[in-house]
C-alpha cells in the first residue's frame, strides 16, 4: 500500500511539474524527456558516421575499404589541416549565431540531413571498382565533408545543455536523466548491429554498413527533432555581451593557465594508451567463427553498461578522494589492467572480465573530466580576469599539430608486424597474436606517460572553493561600482567575508603527528583520534580558506601593493599615446629611480611596453594609437540580417570591429592594464559602503524569496486542485457505466 502510495504520489509530482517547473527551477519535465529522446535521436543519426574514422584500427575504412595503415595516417594528416580551417570556422559561425530559435538549436534542424546523407553516400560508393589512389581520394572527401557537418549537429545538442537552466544542481540532474535515455541508442546499435551482421557477410563487409547502418540513421534523424522542438535555451547574460575573444587572443590567456597545459600534456604523450582498443574486437572479427558475432554484440553491451557503475559511484568517490585523486587512481588501475591483459587476452572469458572492469574505470572520465575542464576556466577567469570557454578548444588545435606526428607511431607498429592494407592476415593467428601482444606494450607505455603530468596538478576542491570566494568578492566590487548588484549577491558575499573575518582568529588545531596515539590505546580510542584529526585537519582549511579571502580583501593594504598602484597611476597618467610618444617608458623610469625595489617590475614593464609600441606601429601604421570604442561592435551586432547581404554586411562589420578591438587591447595592454588596477583598488574603497547596506539588502533578499514562493505554492495548489477534479470526473464516469 505504501508503495503504492509513493507511485501515485510520484505520478501526480510529475503531472503537476509536466509543463511548470518546480520552484527554483526552470525546466519542465515534458523539456526533459523531449531533450532526452531527441538526444537518442541524434545518437542514431550518427551511429554510422561514427564508424567512419581515419584511425589504424578502425574496421570499415581499414579493414573493409582497404586503405594502408600508414596511408589512413597520411590522410589523417591532411584532414587535420583542413581541420583548422574547419575548426575555425565552425567556431566563428557559433559565435556569431543570434537567431529566434537561439544559439545552438538551429543546428539541429539543418545540420542532421546532410551528416545523415553524406555517411549513407560514403558506403555506397562503388569501391570494388575502384582504383587504390581514387579509394583514398573518395575517403578524404566524404570524411572530410561530415566534418564540416556533423560536429555542427554532435556539439549544437549537447552545448544546449550548458544553456538548458542557470540553476547548476538542475543542470547536473538534466544531464543525469537525458544520459540515461540517449545510451539506449548506443545499446541497441551495440546489441543489434553485430547480430545481423552475421547474415551480412561481419563487420569487415561493405553489406553490413549499407545495409544495417542506414535505417537507424533514418529513425534517428527523424525524433532528434525532438530536441529542437522540445527544448529552450536560457542564456544568463547582459544584452549587450558579445563574445569577442580572437584566436591569439586566446592564446596568449590561455598560455598562462598551467592545468591547461598539464591536461593536454598527458594526452599528447600518452597517444599510446588507446593502441590496444582493437583487440576484443579483432579477437570476434578474426579469432572466432562469424556465427559469434551475435554474442559479440552482446560482449560490447555487457562492457559498455560497466559505465552505468561507475556513474553512479563517480559523485561519492570525488566527495571522498577528489577528481584528481580519483583520476591517478583509474589511470593506474588502467595500467595494472592492462599488464593483466597481456598474459590472459587468449582466455576469452578473462579478457571480457578485464574489458568490463578497464571500461568501469575509465568510465569515471565521462564525470571528472567535464569537471576538471570547469575548474580550470574557473582558474583561467581568476588569473585573467576573463572568461574563456569556447576558445579553449581552438587552442587545443595544437594538439592536432602534435597528432600528425605522433600519429604514425601506431600504423608503423602494424606495417612492423606484418599488417599492411590487406587486412584478412589477421585471421592467421601468427600475425594476429604477437600484434596484440605489442599492442599491448605499446598501451601500457602510453598509460604510464598519460599519468605522470597529473601528479603536478595541484587544483584541489579546497583550492577551487578558494578560487570561487575570491571571484566572487571581484564580482560585488565591480557589480557594485556598475550599479548592477544584486540584493542577493551582496548579502551573501557580504556573510562570506563576515564568516572569513571571524573563522581567521581561530587557532590553527593539530593534525597527523601533532595529535599522537598514546601506547597502548584501544580500538575504539584510536578510531576517536582518527576521526578527531579528520575534523582537525577539516576545520583548519577552512581557516585558511578564510585567510585566502581576508587576502583577496586587504591586497591593498600593503606597502608592495600600493607601489604598484602608484605605478599604475605613472602608466596611467602617461595616458595611452604615451606607450608611442615614450612618456610612458620615461614615467616608468622616473618611478623607477625613486622607489630601487620596484626596480624588477619596472623593468619587465618597460620591456611590455616596447612590445606594445611595435604592434602599435604595425597597427596604425606609425600614428598614434586609437582608443577602441565599444559602441562599434554592439551596433555591429545590432544590425539587421533579415536578408543574405544584411547577413553578410553584418557579419563583415562584427569581424571589423572585433579586429578593432583586438588590435587596440595588443597595443594598449600596458595601459590597459594600469587602469584595471587602479579601477580594482578604487573599487575596494567601497567595502564599509556596500556593508552598511547588507542588512537591508538580506531583508528584501528574504522577501522576494517568501513571495516567490508563495506564488509557487498558490499554483501549484491550482494544478493540483485541477488533477484531482479530473480524477474525480474520471470516476464518476466509470461509476455511471
């Protein structure tokens, strides 16, 4: 009866939530569940696009086409350079996208068709009656062509995600739920495809992929439209923000960031890890009669739901350990892994138990990578004061740069081993094995170099919390000094600061060895001082967390800090025709001379300002710098595009004034950066201002929230009242039949 009671109660909390959001929230159910079958729509539309990739050991291009390792790699090169061009373009169409449908739906209405046809193109070409050279030729094309498409169709759908709702707990909850229903694709294709590949001659042939792939294409093209149709874009952000961050802008920002570099480090030096991805595939495709394939289909099911596991402990696992430590964990568990596989590969039951138990471990990246790559635009925001989220992935190009060499390590490994286009050697177990087996090596080596960077990075929990306060107090001086401060803002980082002040006095308490175990103590006693030292240890992060802010707070108050204000204040007063004109420098020098200590950063400013100077020459063409006004690129972004020549005009005068813009910030940067720092300092004069307001502040704050949710209550009681209305008439009317 209880049970029964929770599922009505969960049925009227969803018909009740259906259309309206609950209070604090702003997606409906019915958005949710739309969102969600679209996504399993869109993974559909991809599932044989998805198989069609440059790599050495992919099946349908290598094994199945016929090209050469070696040669796949060539053309992986080639695709690559094209891909900056690609990459680029793609990322300056999104950026400038301002639709009614919005910023990432419209993709989905157009982009799906041409992927969807183009991948049905690509299999249905007459490749037996083709030469080597034309079979290359018509591969690079029709790759480099779903390339244009499809990543516009893959990244519109799950970029909706980060625009679905500002409330961070409901977008982690959406994302949980829609990832539930678009793996069902996955699982289907992964369960069904093997199995009638059986009567299609295996995954090695043509037929299959032209035959078995394309209905699911279809079906999926047709309820991915559920995501454009059923889902909204919410994007937080002034009306007049353009995003307007150029390429080697983002660079020279982004150089700076040193988790940056340590992510992509261990990628770029562990391109080995993935080499031995191919061999439970090999071991069905080439080891076991066709017939097996259907139990193939069933293997890969049974391995890919290991990740179901691995989400679910994923959240409870960073809570206790952290995602740094968890990620060192799996990458090393990887390693053991795969030093298991390589004296047990032969024993097929062993090596699904090991496949099964690597893809549970290397499942937990799906929950700490998005995490880390968050944190460290939080950490990018902190050092530079901007925020860079899109352009990450354009400076991650150069990692295609590093690709194309590293890149024919793998296909040489196979050509060394006696794998060259003709992949049917594969069958003889002569060849097959001792390839797998250094494989493997080759794995285990690039595992090993993947997680060495990662004991340099040092971006914890506790440190990223400390990141957050600190952007936080930014943004209330700012906000403030703009006039766009919110009652709820101030009062709670007016409390951060209150609770900072008080929790900094308290004594630092002892930890580890500070707090020993006295001789002889029982179970229970040290179990006591464990935990007392957890507490400890807990209690005196958050006094230096505290410290961190009152830091943040009085930066100011130091004699080192003020001298550079006061520099600022020289850079400043030089006024930005000075970096040309040599004013600036001579101020510089002046300051320098009367404060000796100062001298290192003087020095470094002088050189900055040189730099400034060339770029301004190369700029202006030897004339004075000219300031940037900001009105240019929002009227820019204003214009029309109601026609293709508005839409063009427009999209010219966009390009024109960020260039402007850029190239002024380049020029400018020694003065630009001066007035920030004096901006900053004459903010933080305002801090006795904005306290004085925060009890009235918290007041209106609690306020608006009652009356929200009143409001909230008083419908949802109106609905509720409506459903049991409806129930009631549904009842009289079987009573009266």
């Amino acid at each position: 009866m209880a049970k029964q009671n929770k599922l009505s109660s969960f049925i009227d909390e969803a018909k009740l939530h259906w259309k309206t959001p609950a209070y604090g929230n702003y997606v409906p159910i019915k958005e949710i569940l739309g969102y969600g079958v679209g996504g399993m729509g869109v993974k559909f539309a991809l599932a044989l696009s998805g198989t069609i990739a440059l790599s050495t050991g992919n099946a349908l291009v290598g094994s199945t086409i016929g090209i050469a390792p070696t040669d796949l790699q060539i053309l992986q090169v080639i695709s690559t350079i094209l891909g900056f061009a690609i990459t680029s373009l793609r990322a300056y169409i999104l950026d400038n996208t301002n639709t009614k449908y919005g910023k990432f739906r419209p993709y989905l209405l157009y982009m799906g068709i041409p992927t969807v046809a183009i991948s049905i193109l690509f299999v249905y070409l007459p490749y037996d009656n083709m030469l080597y050279w034309q079979k290359m030729a018509a591969v690079l094309i029709c790759y480099n062509a779903i390339q244009l498409f499809s990543p516009f169709y893959e990244y519109s759908y799950t970029n909706i995600l980060q625009v679905i709702s500002p409330n961070t707990q409901e977008r982690t909850n959406i994302i949980s739920v829609t990832n539930i229903i678009l793996s069902i694709a996955p699982t289907i294709t992964g369960l069904i495809v093997p199995a009638l590949a059986a009567y299609t001659g295996g995954l090695d042939s043509i037929e299959t992929y032209r035959y078995v792939y394309p209905p699911f294409c279809v079906f999926g093209l047709i309820i991915g439209y559920f995501a454009f149709y059923y889902s909204k874009e919410r994007i937080v952000q002034a009306k007049s923000h353009i995003n307007d961050v150029r390429f080697f802008d983002a660079i020279v920002k982004v150089a700076k960031n040193k988790y940056f570099w340590i992510k992509n480090c261990a990628g770029w030096i562990g391109f080995l890890e993935g080499a031995s991805g191919v061999v439970i595939q090999w071991t069905y495709m080439y080891g076991r009669p066709k017939e097996d394939l259907a139990q193939y289909g069933l293997v890969t099911t049974i391995i890919g739901n290991s990740a179901l596991f691995a989400m679910m402990f994923a959240p409870f696992i960073i809570k206790k350990i952290g995602k740094r430590n968890l990620l060192i964990l799996c990458n090393l568990m990887n390693i053991v892994l795969l030093l298991l596989l390589l004296p047990f590969y032969k024993n097929t039951i062993l090596l699904i138990v090991l496949c099964y138990c690597n893809g549970f471990f290397n499942a937990f990246a799906n929950i700490y990578n998005p995490s880390i790559d968050a944190d460290m635009k939080d950490y990018q925001q902190y050092i530079s004061g901007e925020r860079i989220d899109g352009m990450f992935s354009t400076v991650g190009l150069i990692g295609g740069v590093i690709g194309m060499g590293t890149g024919f390590v793998v296909p040489a490994i196979y050509e060394k081993m006696g794998l060259h286009e003709d992949y049917s050697v594969l069958y003889d177990a002569s060849v097959r094995e001792p390839l797998i087996e250094v494989l493997i090596i080759a794995s285990v080596i690039g595992a090993i170099l993947n997680v060495i960077p990662y004991f340099f990075y040092d971006l914890t929990e506790q440190k990223h919390g400390d990141i957050i306060k600190v952007l936080k107090i930014r943004a209330l001086f700012e906000d403030y000094a703009n006039g766009d401060i919110t009652d709820d803002a101030l009062a709670d980082t007016v409390e951060l600061i209150h609770h900072s002040i008080n929790l900094a006095e308290e004594p630092l308490l002892p930890v580890g060895k500070d707090l020993p175990i006295p001789k002889g103590a029982s179970l229970k006693e040290k179990r006591a001082i464990y935990k007392q030292r957890r507490l400890n240890a807990q209690h005196n992060s958050e006094i230096n967390s505290a410290k961190i802010v009152l830091n943040e707070m009085n930066k100011f108050s130091s004699d080192k800090m003020m001298q550079e204000v006061e520099l600022a204040k020289a850079v400043y007063g030089a006024g930005v025709k000075g970096i040309t004109s040599g004013r600036t420098i001579d101020a510089i020098e002046g300051f320098a001379l009367k404060n000796p200590n100062m001298h290192r950063k003087a020095s470094k400013l002088i050189r900055q300002c040189r730099k400034c100077a060339k770029k301004a020459k190369r700029y202006y063409k030897g004339s004075d710098i000219i300031p940037f006004d900001r009105n240019k690129l929002i009227e820019a972004d204003a214009m029309p595009e109601n026609t293709t020549a508005e839409k063009r005009m427009r999209k010219s005068a966009v390009h024109k004034a960020i260039r402007e813009k850029s190239h002024y910030e380049r020029a400018a940067m020694v003065y630009l950066d001066a007035y920030r720092l004096i901006k900053q300092w004459e903010d933080y004069k305002n801090y006795d201002e904005i306290a004085g307001q925060y009890s009235a502040a918290r007041e209106r704050a609690n306020e608006k929230k009652r009356l929200e949710m009143e409001e909230v209550k008083r419908l949802e009681e109106i609905r509720k009242a409506e459903l049991e209305s409806l129930k009631n008439s549904k009842k009289s009317g079987r009573n009266s039949k």
